[in-house]
C-alpha cells in the first residue's frame, strides 16, 4: 500500500534529481561565457549567492539530519563554486566579482561558526537549527530573486537577453517540488523559501514573454 512514507521518498527523490539538473544548468550559462570570451552584462551575484545559499543549506542538512538536503547541498556548493571561478576567468571587472565573493565566504565563516556553538544540548540544538534555518530561508529568498538585479538593464535594453533562462526555469520546477517535500516533512524552514522561489522564478519568466531576446539576423554571405 503506498504510504506517506512513500511519498515522502518519492518526492525527496524527484526534487533530488530535479534540484542537481538545476545546478548543472548552470554549465550551460558557462559555456556561453566562454564561447563569447566574456561574461557581458551577466551579473555575478546569482552564482555567489547560490554557493554562499547551498552551503548554508548544507548546514542545516546536518543539523536536521536529512539526507537528501545533505546530498543536493554537497554537489550544488561544488557546483556554484566552480561557476564562480568560470565567471572571475571570463569577467572584466574581476576586482568587483573577488570583493562579492569575499563577502560571501565571510558570511559563510561566521554562519559555521555560530551553528557549531551551543549544540551541547536539546534546546541548545533546537535554538540552533531554528536561528540557522531563518538564515537558510533568507539566502534561498535573495538566491530566488538575485536574477532580479539584472531587472532595469532587461527594462532598459527590452531584452532578456541578460537574464539565465536555464536556470530561472529549473528553479521555478525545482521550488515547486521542495515546497510540497517541506510539507510532507513539515518543516516550514524547507516550505516558505521554497514557496517565494516558486513566485519570484515565476514572474521572471514572465521577463522573458514581455521582453524576448533579440535575435540578429544572418548575415548574407
């Protein structure tokens, strides 16, 4: 008989699956970079922010114990980090990108750093995992709407071009599946980032209706 148990398996695996073709979604914004030779307008702050938000989350993974959380965290962190190097390679303001990223790993630190401390105890533990799951909440919000700093320029120019439609879109399917996992588990640390994710991914895309890429035609040879 299938059970809440197997739902919950069912779910964490197809958000597993779905989360990590997320990331490796990235690759393919990568590799525009580097087949242009430059990162033109692209804004680093959605890969910094997505390494400094799968980290945090990887944390929490720990401290609730939940595998799938550990395992999606582990591969994204990596993942976002080696997309951080690929943009710093491929920017010209590489100065800007290092400074973003050395905030990144400052918060990391001192997020580590706290959660290690008073988990000696139940409540000491409980206090830690609630405080570390706010923070949790309030990265994946800025990760969600970090294409949104691109936002005046797409407005600007009417083109999306800008904007990762790979990756907006994979986080729109992405949010969708974890939110409905948070609710199986009830954890509301899991739903409520999750559930602005699904909102925020959804009226980027509605960038790319309102201001489609501009196409140049072929040249005539």
């Amino acid at each position: 008989m299938f059970s809440t148990e197997n739902l919950r398996e069912l779910v964490a695996v197809s958000a597993s699956i779905c989360t990590i073709l997320q990331f490796l979604s990235g690759t393919l914004v990568c590799q525009k970079f580097i087949q242009k030779g430059s990162t033109g307008d692209t804004s680093p702050f959605p890969f910094i922010s997505g390494c400094l938000s799968t980290s945090v989350w990887l944390r929490y993974g720990f401290l609730i114990q939940e595998h799938s959380i550990i395992l999606v965290n582990t591969i994204g962190a990596t993942l976002f980090f080696a997309y951080v190097v690929t943009f710093y390679m491929y920017s010209l303001k590489k100065s800007a990108v290092a400074k973003q990223f050395l905030v990144c790993i400052l918060v990391l630190i001192a997020i580590l750093t706290y959660s290690s401390m008073g988990t000696d105890s139940v409540e000491g533990l409980e206090v830690t995992r609630n405080r570390v799951g706010t923070v949790c909440c309030i990265m994946s919000i800025v990760f969600f709407a970090a294409p949104f700093s691109s936002l005046l320029h797409v407005i600007k120019v009417q083109s999306s071009e800008s904007l990762p439609f790979p990756l907006i879109m994979a986080t729109f399917v992405v949010s969708c599946q974890w939110y409905a996992y948070g609710c199986l588990i009830k954890d509301t640390f899991v739903q409520i980032p999750n559930f602005m994710g699904a909102v925020l991914s959804g009226l980027q895309l509605t960038l790319f209706c309102l201001f489609p890429k501009k196409y140049k035609p072929l040249e005539q040879i």
